[in-house]
C-alpha cells in the first residue's frame, strides 16, 4: 500500500513538523470507516439474543436498528462541515471518541431504552466521525491516480465494514453475546484513537468562517423526520398517518432548509456545490445504489436462515465470497478507470450487480448454495465495488478545498439515506406480497425474490441515469 500512494501537502496544516506517511494517514481513516460501517449490519444476527436478555418486542428491535441508522444520517452534514471549520483530526477524535463510549454503553446495557439511547449517540458519534474519515484521504493524497487508488480503498473498507457485519456478529453471538457487536469496538477503537492522535496531522479549510446552526437544525431535524418516516413504512405501511405525517414534515424542513441557504452568507451547504454536474450526478446515483445494495445483505441473511436453515455463523460465512467480491471490485476499479474514465467503471459495475440481483430473484426453497448464495452475491458485490470508487471520486472531484468536509458528508448522506429507504420500501414490497399468507419457507422465499427483482430494476434505471448525466472525463481519470 506504500508504493500506491504520494504524499501531498494538506491545507493549513498545523501541530506536526514531520508529516506522516500517506499509507499510515489512510490506513487510521480506513479504520474509522470500517468501524462506522460494520455497526449499519452487525447488530441483525443479534436481535434474537436482544429480545431474551433485555425483553423488547418488535417495535424495539426495529429502534435497534433505526436508532442508529437516522442519527447517522440525520447528522452527517453537520459533521462534515465541523470538519471543515474546526479540524478534521479533531472531529475524527471527537466522533470516534463518542462513538466508543457509546459502545461501551450499549454493550453495558441492563435496560432496553439504555440500549437505544447508545445506538443513537453511536450514529451521532459515526456522523461526525464517518464525513472526516473521506477528506482526510483525499487531503493526504493528490487528485490523480493516486488519489483514486486511496479512495477505491476507502471504498473497499467501507464496503467490507458492511459485508463483514452478518459473519462478525454471528461469531460474536455464537462464541459469546450479543453485548459483544458492540463492545468489541471498544478495543478497536481505543487502537485507532490513539494511532490518530498521534500519526493524523491537523487540517480544515474553514477560513473562519462560523457554523450555519439555523441550516445545521433544519437539515438535520428534516433528515432524520424524513428517516423516521421511512422506519414506520415497515410496521405501519405508506399510507398509514404515522408515516405520512413525519415523511412530509420532513420534506418541509429540507424545504425551508433550502430556501435558508440560498439566502444565507456563510450558508451549510452552498448550493453552487449542486450545479456541479460531478456532484449531483454521483451523489444521485449513490443514492439509488444504495437503496438496492444496503437490501442485499439483510435479505441474504434472511434467506439463508429462515428458509435455507443456517445458524447465524453459517449465515455469516456463506457471504464470504461476496464479502471478498466486494473488495475485490474496489480494487479493480481504478486500474479499468484509466482506460475505459470513471463513468463507463461506474455504468459497467451497476450493470454487473443488476445481472446478480435478477439471479437473485429466481431463488427457490430448496436452493443450493453455489447458485442461491454464492454465485448471485459475488456479482451483486463485485458489481458494488466496481461502481462505488468512480462515483466517490467523482463526487470529490473539482471542489474547492474548503468544501471537501461537505462534500463528503453528501457521499456518506446520500449513500445512507439510499438505503435506509431502499431498505423500508424493499422490505414493504416483501411483506406485501406474503400478506394475509402463513409464513413459511415458500411464501418468505417469494417475498424475497420480489424485493430483489425491485431492486434489480432499480439497478438498472440507474445504471441509465449514469451513462446520460455522469461526467464523460474527470481529473480522477487522468
């Protein structure tokens, strides 16, 4: 990983005389992205030793879940511009921090809504932490090639931090307890804190320039109504009150935000930044593979035990090769990127997960593993990685230092917010096509192959939208 990276001056760099080597500055926040990553998935394979030691019912579990993912992506605008007008390292040190403690927390828990008030803080924790994680690599390494080697593993550690979650926590929960998805952040992240604060070198681009708290409040407030409104989608369906009421509550708050930052003077978000095609193209097209990709995992796994029979360890290893897909495709990614550009990469990787996602869907009952599992997740993942390092790189692409926080709390934004309602609506469609049916292997498996035909169809509208909005050329690409 030394030779793939060259060093490179950060802005206003500050607090070390010897700069630290790239690999090491990319390693530390690869290591926070994992981290943030794996508790998205970790705590599924769980929620069955979750509802024996602390007695929560179905609502409950559901707020296992959600409770981290809405203030993950409730606040990641935020930190991404605390990023940049107050330090990248610090707001590193500052969300890994919290997130551990959080960990610690909920790991501790003896009552459930002990166990729910950490997941929250350890989103918030991750929101602060995840948007710092992005800038500091492309801070510690130049636009070009090797920038785009950085991020595709960025991407890759990501993607492996979500793939890993089932096969973590099913160990974990087989060879100890469910308290032990979230205390074994604990460790790690005490690790990973200090390798911080003593090897990342401080930066920020602020220009002293204040934060918007009016855009910071709207912005948050309407992303996480807007993300409780798609958690009650599951339990209460679209067109019940307690869903629509807290969706549309939501778009009105990012309305307002909007028409305050188009008049602001130091505004959250400059909306200039949205008439960068390479931004809102790549942001747009995250979103839509996130809302089919975040399904994979949490239906794979779904599959495999309640219809095919594994226990939660077998589950986790029967998605190793996807696992290892995933990161593969990163890899590979840019090397097809200085040859075919980072749009045909990105087009090319959709069109590969589509073509697993469509095999996904003629799953059966009684499907043997090479075909059922194994084979269709390797393309669904491969297709993943290939397409996620072209769009991270265009999205950070040809933006003024001072945004690059931002700009990464978009990429992490949009690729959350995708699939936390890809998830809601996949997981409606599925349960909508069993309604009024018993749940059996047969009528589960069919709800599961509807959600992935959606999600295939999904892939494929975007993979169109790619090819006819993306940038034909980036700087990412030279």
């Amino acid at each position: 990983m030394t030779g793939m990276l060259e060093a490179t001056d950060t802005p206003r760099m500050s607090g070390r005389t010897t700069e630290p080597a790239p690999w090491v500055v990319v390693a530390l926040a690869c290591a926070g992205q994992f981290l943030v990553v794996l508790d998205v998935s970790v705590v599924n394979v769980a929620l069955p030793s979750v509802r024996t030691g602390l007695g929560l019912g179905e609502q409950g579990l559901q707020w296992v879940v959600n409770a981290y993912s809405i203030a993950f992506a409730g606040f990641m605008l935020l930190g991404g511009r605390a990023g940049d007008l107050f330090g990248r390292k610090r707001m590193f040190l500052v969300g890994l921090g919290l997130f551990t403690l959080a960990s610690l927390a909920g790991g501790l828990a003896q009552e459930s809504w002990q166990l729910l008030l950490a997941r929250a803080v350890q989103g918030l924790g991750a929101a602060v932490l995840a948007p710092s994680t992005l800038t500091i690599v492309t801070a510690a390494v130049p636009e070009g090639a090797a920038r785009t080697r950085a991020i595709a593993t960025w991407t890759a550690v990501g993607a492996g931090g979500g793939a890993a979650g089932g096969f973590v926590g099913g160990v974990l929960v087989d060879l100890l307890s469910w308290r032990w998805v979230l205390l074994i952040n604990v460790p790690v992240g005490a690790i990973v804190l200090a390798g911080a604060a003593r090897w990342l070198a401080e930066s920020r681009a602020g220009d002293g320039r204040r934060l918007d708290l009016p855009g910071a409040v709207l912005v948050t407030a309407g992303l996480a109504t807007l993300a409780y409104g798609i958690s009650q989608t599951e339990a209460e369906g679209w067109a019940a009150t307690a869903t629509l009421v807290p969706l549309c509550a939501g778009l009105a708050l990012i309305a307002l935000f909007l028409l305050a930052e188009a008049r602001a003077k130091a505004p959250l978000m400059p909306l200039a930044l949205l008439r960068l095609r390479s931004v809102a193209s790549a942001n747009v097209a995250m979103f839509l593979s996130g809302s089919a990709m975040f399904c994979m995992w949490f239906f794979m796994t779904l599959y495999a035990q309640n219809v095919l029979g594994y226990t939660p360890l077998e589950a986790g290893l029967a998605l190793v090769p996807s696992s290892l897909a995933v990161i593969l495709g990163s890899k590979l990614a840019p090397r097809l990127m200085r040859t075919a550009g980072p749009r045909a990469v990105a087009v090319a990787g959709t069109l590969v997960a589509t073509a697993g996602f469509a095999w996904q869907s003629t799953m059966t009952v009684d499907g043997a593993y090479l075909t059922a599992i194994m084979i269709p997740g390797v393309l669904m993942m491969l297709g993943a990685g290939l397409a996620g390092t072209p769009l991270a790189a265009l999205a950070t692409s040809g933006t003024a230092p001072e945004e690059a926080g931002l700009v990464s709390g978009l990429v992490n934004t949009s690729r959350t917010m995708g699939g936390s309602l890809g998830l809601a609506v996949m997981s409606t469609i599925a349960a909508a096509h069993t309604a009024g049916a018993a749940r059996t292997p047969q009528t589960l498996t069919e709800g599961y192959a509807v959600a992935f035909g959606t999600g295939a169809a999904v892939l494929a509208a975007g993979a169109v939208l790619m090819w006819v909005w993306l940038p034909r050329r980036s700087a990412t690409a030279h």
